[in-house]
C-alpha cells in the first residue's frame, strides 16, 4: 500500500511539474501612458462606471457560502458565512461579530472574525466589479499587445487591499467590455492563470456585473442586486447596531 501511494505521490509530482512548465507564463512587457490610460477609460464606460460610482448598496452571494450586503455610501458590510454574521467598518476593519445570532463576547475572537470579514469581502467585492478599480490610486496602468494582436491592459496594484503587487491582464472586447482576465497574484503559484468575465448583468441604475468567471475552477456570483437604501434590499437596517455602539 505504502507502494502504491509513493507511486501516486511521484506521478501527482510530475504531473504539476509539466503543468508548470506548459501553463505558467511570465508577466508580460507593457508601455504606461495616454494609450493605456485611454483603454481604461474604455473600460470604465463599458461597464457604466458613472452609474457604479452613484450605486449606493449592493448585496451579493460569492462561492463558499458567502452572502455580502455593501452599504458603499456608508463604507459599511455585512458579511455572513456558516453560523457567523459580522458588521464591518471598513475603512477602520472593526465592527461585531455574531454567531448564531449571539454577539461573540471574546474580544480578540471578534476582532478575528471582523478581519476575517473584511478579507472576504476586500476579495469578493473585488470579483464583483474589478474593472472599476483599474484607475484606483497606487494602480499602475499599461498597454500591452496580445500574441493575437489585440491590445489589452495590464494592471499592478501596487498599494491597498490585502495582497498589493498583484498583476491582472485585462481582455477586452472592440467596446472596452472585459471577456476574460489573466492573473499573477501571490496566492496562485502558476502566472498568467485564466478567467472568464461573462454573464453580464445590469443593475438598478445601470451598472454592468459580470456573474460567471470560467477557469481552472467555476465561480458564480449570485443573488445580486442594487438598491438606494440598504432597506430596499433588507427590509431593515442592520448596521444600526454599529452606529449605535
């Protein structure tokens, strides 16, 4: 049996040692300027960054079980997992934390689980809408052309969020709409790995998500939806208790 299981191991070895070879891609050459700043602001316009930028609460279910309600005028969240509920502030990364409706008594367990909080979200809300992001500050815009002949924007971010120096490659389509992007992030061992951004849904008010990314793994965004409250969506308001604390 040891055997057997060796044999397993060494072939499961080669196996990513080929896939490494065959599949990992160095982070391509691009040029910054008004060209790759032009293709951004294409972008921006496909997806109605304007009508994002005025969207003020968004809900959303990511893979893994996470439900997230944004309160984007209030830079306020709610992220819920398993039996866990936790109000954040997310410019400041403190809030409650609850579990099964009992708020969490434990100082240093509630303050885990609001970082927790904020890390799911800082990754799903960036899954959510990415594209507007590519002009952030600290982002380093270029131009790069495809092996195809395309022209495709590479983004650093070289600040903010919880992994900075991450690299995406944006594939666009003739209006600026991404179809796919290709990544060189620090939590993905092979570079260039590649995603769909497909199933495109347009929110109350007009802003464009992408619901379906297709890749090594499928990830689906469900249950979204926009509101000018976070009672349109709720029914009520649970970040009272943060305001309240």
């Amino acid at each position: 049996m040891k055997k057997y299981i060796l044999y397993i191991l060494l072939g499961l070895a080669a196996v990513l040692i080929v896939a490494y070879f065959i599949v990992d891609k160095p982070l391509p050459e691009g040029k910054s300027g008004p060209a790759a700043d032009a293709l951004a602001k294409k972008m921006l316009m496909a997806i109605n960054d304007e009508a994002w930028q005025e969207t003020a609460v968004v809900q959303w279910s990511f893979p893994g079980g996470h439900q997230h309600v944004w309160d984007k005028q209030r830079h306020l969240a709610r992220v819920s997992w398993d039996d866990y509920e936790v109000l954040v502030r997310l410019n400041e990364v403190t809030g409650l934390a609850f579990k099964e409706g009992i708020r969490v008594d434990a100082p240093q367990e509630e303050q885990e689980l609001v970082q927790k909080a904020w890390e799911y979200w800082v990754n799903d809300s960036f899954w959510l809408n990415a594209p507007n992001k590519v002009s952030d500050p600290g982002v380093r815009r270029q131009l790069v052309v495809t092996d195809q002949g395309k022209e495709a924007l590479l983004v650093t971010y070289t600040t903010g969020g919880s992994t900075p120096g991450d690299s995406y490659l944006w594939l666009v389509d003739e209006n600026g709409l991404p179809y796919a992007w290709q990544l060189w992030v620090s939590i993905i061992p092979l570079g260039g790995v590649e995603f769909s951004w497909e199933g495109w849904q347009t929110l109350a008010g007009g802003a464009k998500i992408a619901t379906v990314h297709q890749g090594p793994l499928t990830l689906n965004i469900t249950d979204v939806r926009a509101g000018e409250r976070v009672e349109d969506i709720l029914g009520s308001d649970p970040f009272q208790a943060l305001e309240s604390q």
